[in-house]
C-alpha cells in the first residue's frame, strides 16, 4: 500500500502523523511511504530521517493526496485538504466530527473511508489512540492555566503553589478519566488545592485509592459544581463523551458568582467545549475573556510540545495503521471489532451514531459497511 503523510496545516500544529520509526517499520512491511518535505520538522525530526528509513519525500501535499492509497495525520483534515480526498481513499487521524457538521459533509462527499483515532476502542473499554494526548493534554492544562492566572495575562495574579503564609490556588478539575487525572496529578504536584468531580463512584473510588490524599474527590452535582465555581481560581474542563459533542457544564451565568480573573482551561474543545462560552483558538493567540473570567481554549494543546506527542501518538497508531496497510481497511477491521469503532465515514455514508445524533444525519452500521 502507498501511505501518505502531509504536514499538517493547522495553525500552530507541529506534530506529525508518522515518524521516522513509523515510517520504517511500514517500509519494513512492503509498503511504500510518502512523505511531504519538511513534515516533520516541527516535532525534530529532518527529512534525512525519513529517507534513511525508506521514505520517499514529496514536494507538495498535492502530490501525497493524489498518490497515496492511505493518508495518515495528526489534526482533522482543513478544508483544503478535504478537497483532495477521493472516493476509495482511506484517512487515517483524528476527526471530532461531532461538533464540526462542515466536515462531516466534505467528507461524506469526498467518497473516502475515514477511519477517527478518538473513537478506535480496546478490549477494556478505553480509547488507545486519544489516551495518549489526552496524558500530554492533561498534564500541559495546569501550566496552561497557571499561565493564564498570571495578572499580565488578565488572570488574577494567583501563584499555584502559593508561599509560606500565603494559601495555593483552588483547582476544580471536571471529569475524572484520562485527562482529568492527569491535570489533577499536576496540579496538585505544581502545589495547588485540587478537587475532581466525576459522576462515576466506581472512578472516584480509584482516583481515591489510587490517588488518595494527593487531591479531593466530589461526586458532580448542580450543587456541588456550583459550590466549587464559587471558590476556583483554576476550572479544567477535561470531559468526554466518546465521539460525541461535549456537555456544556459551566454556563455564562455562573461566572458572577466567580473570582474574577478565574481561569478556564478547556481541554474538551475539540469536541465543542464543555464551558457555554468555549471557542477555539491558537497558540499564537490563546486566551479570551468573558465576564472577567478568563478562558484558554486552545484546540491542539499537545502541539505545543509537538515532539512528545508525536512519538506518543506514533507509538499507540503503529499497530493499527501495519494491520490496515497489511490487510485493507475492511479486513483489518473485520478482524478487530476495536478498530472497527473508529470508522466514522464509508463511500459518502456516516458510521458512526454519536456523529450522527448530534447531527441529525442518518447512520448506517459499520458491521454492514465490512460485510458489504
């Protein structure tokens, strides 16, 4: 198979969808690597590297799209990128296309099989090709918000760890799971007083076995989140809904009850946001403020140390991406139920119901895709 990887163009996106290590191991296997000059620049790794593991390097992105069989990314495809998809081509990468209804489409009309990182599953329920960034997300909003915090940046002039005689800063973190423990355990290293809520009591019994002492737990109510709000210098939006749109938890309202100058740090944007008042932005312009609270909502928050999470990432989607270059997408999906879960889109039909719910565009099963 002839695999494909551009440079993503996402603003301020430095990751890359393979490695070096990636790319050698596909070449290993038969396959032919394409990969656009410069790619992997913005994670440190030059185009020798890829030549020395049997890549071959392509000028333009143009010419990747027309020639390869599989695209593999890191960030969603922009819209000049979907325009170069074709019917029977395979896209390998993240999609968040719950809240993103112009990609959904494009896709749906490009005729190509889009097959979404977030939404490839493993046998104990998780999601082995999101864990990854979710840990480098996680651990990177806490320093996020002790940015924003800074008076320089609008944030109220709270240092995390506080001073002899002086208190810490109150961290409220949202969502118990991958992200949220991750943010907690920073938190409370960087010296913070941290709370997680989550409505799992079997999640809060681990993160209080586990973690017990290190930070509070609460069981998420109307109440409590209230409560918390009231007293937080720091909000981490950390929660998840596999491929679908994200809650929203902390209304527009609740910010007058709140210090001002609060951080919100929303690391469930790329699924539309947890805060009512989230909307993406950068890292070359990261925060805004409404009501005197200020929010930091930047949507490829691992791009900002864009070397970790590429090998991160290409660890984790190695696997997958040999079996789907190895076997063809249906019969490598055939095989694992689990990775039959990421397909999202098939030849213009959406195969994925949380995408579809959140849309209002009909669904057809992903069993029946193979079995077609």
């Amino acid at each position: 198979m002839k695999i494909g990887c551009p440079t993503e163009i996402k603003p301020q996106e430095f990751r890359v969808g393979l490695t070096p290590n990636a790319a050698r191991e596909a070449v290993g296997h038969g396959h032919e690597v394409i990969v656009q000059k410069g790619a992997g620049a913005g994670a440190g790794f030059v185009d020798e590297d890829y030549t020395a593991a049997g890549a071959r390097l392509a000028e333009t992105p143009a010419e990747i799209f027309a020639e390869a069989e599989m695209i593999v990314k890191v960030k969603e495809p922009q819209a000049a990128e979907r325009a170069m998809l074709r019917e029977g081509q395979l896209l390998f990468t993240y999609l968040h296309l719950a809240p993103d209804p112009a990609q959904t489409q494009d896709l749906l009309t490009s005729g190509c099989t889009a097959i979404a990182y977030e939404t490839v599953t493993d046998e104990r329920g998780g999601l082995p090709l999101l864990a990854p960034m979710s840990e480098v997300a996680g651990r990177l909003a806490p320093q996020m918000g002790a940015w924003t915090l800074q008076k320089a940046n609008g944030g109220r002039g709270v240092l995390m760890g506080g001073v002899p005689g002086v208190g810490p800063a109150r961290v409220l973190v949202i969502g118990g799971g991958v992200v949220g423990t991750h943010a907690a355990r920073i938190a409370a290293g960087m010296g913070a007083d941290v709370t997680v809520l989550d409505r799992s009591l079997p999640r809060l019994r681990y993160l209080d076995d586990v973690f017990g002492g290190t930070f509070g737990t609460g069981y998420s109510s109307t109440g409590l989140l209230a409560e918390h709000l009231e007293q937080a210098d720091m909000v981490i939006g950390a929660v998840l809904i596999p491929g679908a749109e994200a809650p929203k938890l902390v209304r527009r309202a609740d910010f007058a009850s709140m210090k001002p100058g609060a951080a919100l740090v929303d690391v469930a944007i790329d699924q539309g946001g947890c805060f009512e008042t989230s909307r993406a932005t950068t890292h070359a312009d990261p925060i805004y403020d409404v009501d005197g609270i200020m929010h930091y909502c930047v949507a490829n928050m691992p791009g900002a140390v864009a070397r970790t999470s590429t090998i991160a990432l290409g660890n984790a989607t190695m696997p997958y991406m040999l079996a789907l270059a190895d076997k063809g997408w249906k019969q490598a999906c055939a095989d694992d139920p689990h990775l039959l879960n990421g397909l999202n889109v098939h030849a213009g039909k959406l195969t994925y119901y949380a995408v579809g719910q959140a849309q209002g565009i009909d669904v057809t099963s992903p069993q029946l895709v193979i079995k077609g």
